[in-house]
C-alpha cells in the first residue's frame, strides 16, 4: 500500500486541476520562480553560517568548550564524548553527523557514548541553523524568544537522549 500513496496522491491532484481547469504547468513555474528568489535571498546567510561553523571547528573551538562544560553535561546524564554533539548539533547538521560517526567510531556504536550520540543526532533539530536561515529570508533582526526557547528544547533534547538511553539499554 505504501508503495501506491505516492501515484494516488499525483493522479488526485491531476484529476483536481483538470476538474478546476487549474494551469498546472504555469503554476509549477510561478512556484519553481519563488523558490529560486528564496535561495538566492538566504545564500548570504547559509554561506556565513557553514563559515562560520568550519571556522568554529577548525579552530578546536568547539571542542575547547565542550572540554570546559563536560562536567555539567555529565551531571544530567550527558557522557562527555558527546559534549561537542551537544554544542554543534544545533548549528550544523552535517557537523553534528561527522561528531556523532566519530564517536560511534572512537566509543563503539555500541557503547553508552555511541548509542547516546545516535539517539541524540534523531532527538534534536539544528535549530540555530534553521532559525537563522527563516529570520534571514524573511529579513528579521530581532527573533526574541526563539533562540532560548529552541536552546532549551535541544538540551531537553539531548538529556532525554541519554536518560533514554540509559534506562533501555543501561550505562553509566
């Protein structure tokens, strides 16, 4: 059946803009031109943050911090071999995905480290990556409260990662 959803859903929307006598092509365009001002409109913003993230990384930034807040990381069940995941998660996803490989290969994919790290990259969002690019296409300089609410989730996020983890399938 899964398989099928896919065609019944285009052969639905066919029979819809052939019923309502719907300019499909045209509004395939007029949407394809939207989406192409959009990209151009938050390059600037995609191209400083992903700078800005391998600067941070190439620095050892990231992990000179995730060094200095192991400690508090490790009172609310966080190991610290996923220290750096908790701090570059929320900035970049591709960043978090090498972090998380390299301790599951480092730790063990079955270790408590590797298995938390896993459970941590599905949990979270990159929600600073994600804000940044809405508040840079809609050019807004002010988000208020959606960067500590989303912080506050991504932690929420990463300490119900290792709880769960810890509770299913035991560690320390």
């Amino acid at each position: 059946m899964g398989n099928a959803v896919v065609p019944a859903l285009l052969a639905c929307v066919t029979v819809y803009a052939l019923y309502n006598r719907v300019d499909v092509f045209g509004a395939f365009l007029r949407g394809a031109e939207k989406g192409m001002r959009t990209a151009i409109g938050i390059a600037p913003t995609l191209i400083g943050l992903l700078t800005a993230v391998y600067m941070l990384r190439a620095s050892g930034c990231i992990d000179y911090a995730a060094s200095f807040l192991a400690p508090v990381f490790e009172k609310i069940g966080i190991p610290s071999a996923c220290a750096p995941l908790v701090l570059l998660k929320p900035v970049s996803g591709g960043g978090g995905l090498a972090l998380g490989t390299e301790i599951m290969k480092t730790a063990g994919a079955d270790s408590y480290a590797g298995r938390v790290a896993a459970v941590m990259l599905g949990a979270s969002e990159t929600s600073l990556y994600t804000i940044s690019v809405y508040a840079g296409s809609l050019g807004l300089k002010d988000t208020r409260y959606a960067v500590p609410a989303a912080l506050v989730g991504d932690l929420t996020a990463f300490a119900a990662s290792a709880f769960f983890v810890r509770l299913f399938f035991g560690g320390t």
